[in-house]
C-alpha cells in the first residue's frame, strides 16, 4: 500500500478515535452540562436531609440552577450544613425558601429554591435562613398512625361520654 | 510405588519453575522492549504504519460489534426498566454499562483476537523465517525495528478503539430505544448526562482501555517472539496469545473495578 494511504487512513482512525472521546465526554457524560467557572455558593442548614447526595441537582421552578457540593454536620446546632453552587446566570432574593425535595416516588433527592418579595438578592456566601427538611417516610407513617389513634381514641371518649 | 510419588512431585516442581521462569522472561522482555523504543519514536512511520494494521483494520468488527452490542442492550434495558415504569432510565443504563465495562472489555477481547493474533502470527513466521535473525546479523535490534512499534501501535489504538465502541453503542442504543421502541429522546439524553461523571465513569474507563492495551500487545508481541520457530509453534502461540489475553483482560478488569468503582458516594 502506498505510503501516503496509509497515512491518511490513519489520520482518520485517530481523528475518529479522539472525537469519540470528545463525544462521550460531552454528549454522554457530565462535562458539557458544567459551567463551574460563573457561580456563586450559598448555604443553609436543614433538620434533616434524608438521602440529599453531594452533586445532587438544585432546581428553581423545575429548572436546574446549580449543584450541592458540600454536606457537613454541624456539631453545635446539630443539623446539616448544605453547601449549593449556583449558576451566577440566576439571582434569588433574600427571603427565598429552600426544601428537600423527591423527584417522583422512588427519584432521586434535590433542593427546590422557592423566591420571596425581598428587594435585595443573595449574593456569594449568604445563608439561606428558610428552609425545610426532608420528608423521611417512616416519621410520615409513624405520624399518620399517632394521629389515627388519637382520633379514635377521641371519638371512642364522646362516645362513652354521651352514654353517660 | 514411592518412585512414582517422587515423580509425580518432580513434574509440578518442573511445571511450576517452567511459569515462572516464562514469566521473569516476559516481564524482562517487556522491559526491553519499552527501553528500547526511543527508535520507534524517532522513526514514527514504523508505528504509523503498524496503527494501520492493529488501528484502522480493527475498526470494522469495533463499529459492527459496538452497535449491534448497544442495540441488544437498548431492548433488554427497556424490557426490564418498563416494568418498573422507569423506561426513561434506558439512556442510563446503556452509557454506564458501556463507558464502564462493555466498552473497555469487549473492545479489548475483539482487539486481542483480531489485533493481537495477527501480531503474534507475523512475529513469530518472522522468526520461524529466520528473519529477526537476519535483521540480527546486520546489526539491526529486532526488538527496537520489530517489536517496539507494534507494541506503541497496540497501546495507542486501544483506546480509541473502546472509544469509538462505546459511543457507537450509545448510539446503538439510541437507535432501539428512542427511534424503534418511542421513549422520550429528552429524557434518554437528559438522564444519561445526570447520571455519567466524566471523571468518576469516563476518565476510569480510559484508564481501563489503557490498562487493557498495554496487556494485549505485550502478551502478544511477546508470544511472537518466544515461538517455537516452526508452523505448529506459530499456531500453538497465537492460540495462546488469545487465551491469555481473554484471561489478563477479565481478570485485570476485576481488580481495577474493585479499586475504582467501590463505595461510590
């Protein structure tokens, strides 16, 4: 074969080669959805973060704005410190209220950002003062049961109540 | 009776200080090799024209085999997941099952026995020729002018190879789930990119592919080069260059998932 064929062959085998890797590292992976350069980071300590993971998605509206990158607990308060990075794109005003969320019944956890009134808007460093905890299933059900039985055990008392 | 004791104990000592002196042989043999292929680099045409042979000619059975690979995992993936109402999910479970294991090891198994037995065949008719002795005789390192740049060639086409394998088979997969079978093309993607780290699946799989590339080419130059110079030999050597090989790659693919991949946050 002749030997500039060859060469050229194999220009397009590495070409191909190296733009799959390109392809795989944009396309399928995580590295096009990343635009770590122009954000800015807030916190907020919750109760109880339930299955919260770090890198899980944090929505405003549905929409992903940013990321959670830290999770330490805290020794003093005894609650969760919850580091998020968001996309400097998306400003949220002081008041706004952050939740742990459950995308669909068996999804994964993310934090959804709810804005208030406020005038002035987070800026880098800010605590988020509202937030609210995650809904652990069994604490639900063990509430659901306490409240049924209290329920009965009040109308079982009216009922002993107006035999008398 | 005791004679025969004493013989059967004298053929596992044979057998056993037989591996491992083939094996201090190879791994000598590999050192070499790498020692001496600062000539391959400095004629880079030697490797160019090898990548041709182990590169380009592989491409055909990667491509065919990523895509029908990527399909097949398309339509089990969907069978499974719908039950569960999770078909979206398919995306997911194609690119990581892909860019973490089916990529690197069927890329390489294909690889070992379409790159790796060619390699093994021409090395070792080129000793059984009497040609890596003639190249000897004009003072021409056989190891340096032979083996080194198929070596390189192997060690730089396996990667791109389980690249192109595994995007091919996404694609695959893209083909069965969103354009044959109708779950959402958003979703597919959307999922796939949530759930692929680049560092954490990507980058871990190329260090396999690497791993796999090294330990391909080296059994096989290897296993060339130490044939009995005769055509039974030749064939006994290429048929152990793909035993081998399947073997290094699965068991190698064993250790480093269990380094990479364990306790995953």
């Amino acid at each position: 074969m002749q030997r500039t064929t060859m060469d050229l062959w194999v220009g397009v085998f590495v070409m191909a080669g190296i733009g799959a890797l390109l392809l795989l590292a944009l396309k399928v992976g995580n590295l096009g959805t990343y635009s770590s350069a122009a954000s800015y980071t807030l916190t907020g300590s919750f109760e109880n973060i339930g299955g919260l993971k770090v890198k899980a998605p944090v929505k405003g509206a549905g929409v992903v704005v940013g990321r959670v990158t830290d999770i330490q607990f805290n020794t003093k308060t005894y609650d969760a410190v919850v580091t998020l990075s968001i996309d400097n794109r998306y400003q949220f005003p002081k008041d706004t209220f952050a939740s742990i969320l459950t995308s669909g019944l068996l999804g994964e956890q993310y934090i959804g950002l709810a804005a208030g009134g406020d005038e002035t808007a987070l800026k880098n460093g800010d605590k988020i003062m509202k937030t609210n905890s995650a809904m652990v299933l069994e604490e639900m059900i063990g509430r659901f049961l306490f409240d049924k039985a209290s329920e009965n055990k009040k109308t079982d008392d009216d009922k002993s109540g107006n035999g008398d | 009776m005791p004679r025969r004791i004493v013989i059967g104990i004298r053929g596992v000592g044979h057998r056993v200080i037989d591996s491992v002196w083939r094996l201090g042989y190879a791994s000598r043999f590999f050192l070499l090799t790498l020692l001496k292929s600062g000539t391959s680099f400095r004629r880079f045409g030697l490797i160019i024209r090898e990548l041709y042979f182990t590169g380009v000619l592989s491409l055909v059975i990667i491509v065919v085999s990523g895509l029908f690979v990527g399909m097949v995992l398309g339509l089990q993936g969907y069978e499974t997941l719908q039950r569960f109402g999770a078909e979206s999910a398919v995306g997911t479970m194609v690119a990581l099952s892909l860019v973490r294991e089916l990529g690197p090891v069927v890329a390489a198994l294909l690889f070992a026995s379409r790159a790796g037995s060619a390699i093994t065949a021409e090395i070792g008719l080129m000793k059984a020729t009497d040609q890596l002795a003639a190249m000897e005789m004009m003072a021409v390192d056989p190891i340096a002018r032979v083996v080194a740049p198929r070596f390189w060639a192997g060690v730089i086409s396996m990667p791109l190879l389980a690249a192109m394998f595994s995007i091919i088979g996404v694609f695959g997969g893209y083909m069965v789930a969103v354009v044959l079978i109708g779950v959402d093309e958003g979703s597919f993607w959307s999922q796939m990119q949530d759930a692929v780290d680049f560092r954490y699946d990507i980058v871990n799989g190329i260090i396999k592919t690497c791993v796999f590339g090294v330990a391909v080419t080296a059994i096989a130059v290897f296993e060339g080069y130490d044939a009995a110079p005769t055509a039974e030999g030749v064939s006994g050597a290429t048929t152990r260059t793909v035993v081998t090989s399947a073997l290094a790659i699965l068991g190698l693919d064993f250790v480093l998932t269990s380094v990479m991949f364990r306790g995953m946050s």
